[in-house]
C-alpha cells in the first residue's frame, strides 16, 4: 500500500495527476504477483503534439528577420524563402511565435486635391424634375482600369 502524502508527492515529481499515480501503482501490483505488466498509453501511432521550441521559433525568426522586405509579404513567399511549409508558420502564429502585422498606409489628399475631387462628382449630378439624381457613368470608360 501506498503511504499518506506519498501519491501526491509522486504526482508533483513526475507532473501528473494523483489518480495516474493511483493507476500505475496498480498495473505494477500486478508485476508483482508474476503477470506481465504493459505501462505504454494504448494510444497507436504519433500521438505527440508538436511543440514548437524556443529554439525553432528562434532559428524561424532569423530567417525571417534575414529576408528583404517584398518577400514578407505573403506566408506561402515567407515559406518559399526560409524552406520551411506554410502550415508551420500558420503553427507559429496560431502559437504566438510569430506575430501578423499589417500596414496599410493611407495617403492623405490635399485641400485642393480634395475640392478636385469634389468637382469631379458634382460633373455627373442631374436635376430631373424633383429628384436629384447621379448618373450611372455606365458611358464612361476610363483608362487606367
């Protein structure tokens, strides 16, 4: 029999709860009486998450930081670039590894580009009786599309 404070000190050393301790210490009372004991989990297979190290995301991160600035755009470009898969990057920063930053810089106009701008929509207003009406522009094409 297990002594008092005994199974929660074992609990503590090894990073379990009490009742595994419980379960072990039976599956190996059964050593005892000349039965063969089997410890493994049951679980087929890997079963281990993979963890991702401070060492890895170090090494990821490097590369990263290495690569100029119009290869970071993507995560598939990232991932073409450091050789590692996408899916491992999406790891990191579903983990807090790597951190997603994005800048979208908006360029403000000025007074006169504002009033320009202004001007411009006022040039497609109709009055038509009561109604103030904008025209559809369905007969403009412009170039730069």
């Amino acid at each position: 029999m297990i002594s008092n404070g005994c199974v929660e000190m074992l609990a503590e050393k090894y990073g379990c709860s009490s009742r595994t301790v419980y379960r072990v210490w039976k599956m190996c009372r059964g050593a005892q009486s000349g039965v063969n004991v089997n410890l493994s989990s049951g679980h087929l297979g890997n079963t281990n998450a993979r963890k991702y190290t401070p060492l890895k995301v170090a090494t990821v991160l490097d590369k990263i930081r290495a690569l100029p600035q119009e290869k970071r755009s993507e995560l598939r470009s990232i991932a073409f670039a450091t050789g590692g898969p996408r899916t491992s990057l999406l790891g990191l920063i579903k983990s807090g590894g790597l951190i997603r930053k994005t800048m979208n810089v908006k360029l403000t106009l000025s007074e006169d580009q504002c009033n320009a701008r202004v001007e411009f929509c006022k040039s497609f207003h109709k009055n038509l009786r009561q109604d103030d009406v904008y025209d559809g522009m369905f007969d403009v094409v412009h170039i730069d599309e």
